[in-house]
C-alpha cells in the first residue's frame, strides 16, 4: 500500500526519519506540525492540533497541498515525561492524539498509525516487571503522567476501534528515539549501568522507527493492534545475561538472552509487521 499520507510532528527527530522513508517507498508525504523544519524535502502545513478545527481541516484538504488522505501517522506530541509541566503534557498529548484521531475518522481515513511509548511497561522501573523480556501481554503500567495520557489513548483507540469496524489503528510503543549522533554517549552508560535502568537498557534508532512505521501502514489489517518497537540489542556492551542478574535479580526471564539482546521484546514487530532493525551503535562499530 503506498498513497497520501500525513504524519503529524513531521519535524521531529523520528519524525523527520518517518517522512524521508516514506518518501523512499513512494508515499506522497505532507507534514503538519506547529514549526516548519528546514531540512524535509516534505511539504508542511503549519497547523495547532489541539484544536479540532484545524486538526479536522488538516486531515480533510489543504488547497493546493491535497484533496483527500489515505493514512496517518500521528507522532506530534511533547515527547516524554518531565519536559513540560504534568498537567501541560497530559493534556497536550491526550487531546492532541483525541483530535487526530476524530479528524481522520470525520475525513473517511481508515488507517492510523501512532506513537504510542514504552512507558506502559512500567517504566522507569522502580518496581520491577513482572518478567523478563517484556512485551505486549500484561496490563499496561503507567508511572507518570506522559505514561498515562499513552495509556488512555490505547483506551481510546479501543473503543474507536469498536466503533468503526473497517478502522485500522495501530500504536507504536517507541523505545526511546536516538539518532547516530546520539550513541557517542554509550560508552558512559557502560561505566553506570544505572543510568539507563530506566528503561531495560533499551532504545530505537530513529531509522528503524520509521520502518516500523512504514510495516505498520503496508499492514492490512482493521481493529486495533500494538507493537513493543525497539532495536535488537541494548546500549551496552556489558552482556545482557549480567545486567539482569546484577540489577533485576528474582525477576523471572522467559529465554535465555543473546549477548546484547534487548530486553523490550520485538518478537510481534518481527512476526506481525516483518519488522527487522537495520541500524543501531552495534552495526555503526563494524
């Protein structure tokens, strides 16, 4: 499947990946977002998707830009706990991903796909999971309020979902994002393990988001689906095995773990989506 598609928060770090690669697989991309990036080749359209307005204007029709939409990809959002007040990222992200998603049902777009976040898993951690590596399969455990607001829009999409039968949503539960200009930190997280407990040692490589993204959209598929993304190893170069023994000690593990294998399981992404990470520090090293 290949069309028109809109990716909110276009101008963002995955967002800026998202958009080139759809544009290499021969998707017609247009951008919305509150800034205009300087280097997409995509064209934006500066809009407030607070407001339901100009979320609903922007997924029917922009003049010239476009007359009709076949898919989006929702990425705007502030992008994680503790860079805006509580109640500011709460509200921002809930009613902003609200009013995509009724825009894009309002406007006949039966294929959304999301950012949703790793966070659901509990993160960061200070109570440990209930096994090891961990995946889709338990209720989700918010532990802030960026993680609650992700929580209630999988709540959401549910019922969406319910209700508009031929509706494809599918949420994304992103690792954190990191470019190749990030992993030049890596070699401190191996001096103190603790630094990246938070989140199992784990990220994605904003490339291989976006392929994820891309797997997602090609799906066929209708109801609502939801995939743990990250890359296939951790940050560290200290064995996997070794991390959890020494940090996570009585917590239950369900393999015996490869050398650096993540611990946010891809296992769905891999047999679901045929999502398969392609980049991350350990391939840049070789």
């Amino acid at each position: 499947m290949t069309g028109r598609v809109v990716v909110t928060g276009g101008s963002g770090k995955l967002g800026r990946a998202v958009v080139a690669d759809l544009q290499r697989h021969g998707w017609k991309v247009t951008s919305i977002d509150r800034i205009r990036p300087t280097d997409s080749s995509a064209p934006t359209v500066i809009a407030d998707l607070r407001d339901l307005g100009q979320a609903t204007d922007a997924m029917s029709s922009v003049d010239s830009r476009y007359r009709r939409v076949d898919a989006v990809v929702h990425l705007a959002a502030i992008p994680g706990p503790g860079l805006a007040t509580d109640s500011e990222t709460f509200e921002n992200n809930l009613m902003t991903t609200y009013n995509v998603f009724t825009a894009a049902i309002r406007a006949g777009v039966k294929k959304v796909v999301w950012a949703s976040s790793e966070t659901l898993l509990g993160i960061p951690f200070t109570t440990p999971p209930p096994y090891l590596p961990v995946d889709e399969n338990y209720p989700a455990r918010p532990e802030s309020s960026y993680s609650l607001a992700k929580h209630l829009e999988e709540t959401m999409a549910t019922e969406l979902a319910r209700w508009n039968p031929d509706l494809s949503l599918t949420a994304l539960r992103f690792s954190n994002v990191l470019d190749e200009g990030d992993y030049e930190r890596f070699p401190e997280y191996d001096t103190d393990p603790t630094l990246r407990r938070w989140n199992l040692w784990a990220y994605i490589d904003s490339r291989d988001g976006a392929q994820a993204v891309r797997k997602a959209l090609e799906r066929d598929n209708t109801g609502l689906d939801t995939f743990v993304i990250a890359n296939a190893d951790t940050v560290m170069s200290r064995s996997t095995t070794d991390l959890v023994a020494e940090q996570f000690p009585g917590v239950p593990t369900r393999r015996v773990f490869h050398e650096n294998e993540t611990l946010l399981c891809i296992d769905k992404a891999r047999r679901v989506l045929g999502y398969e990470p392609q980049f991350g520090w350990q391939r840049n090293r070789r």
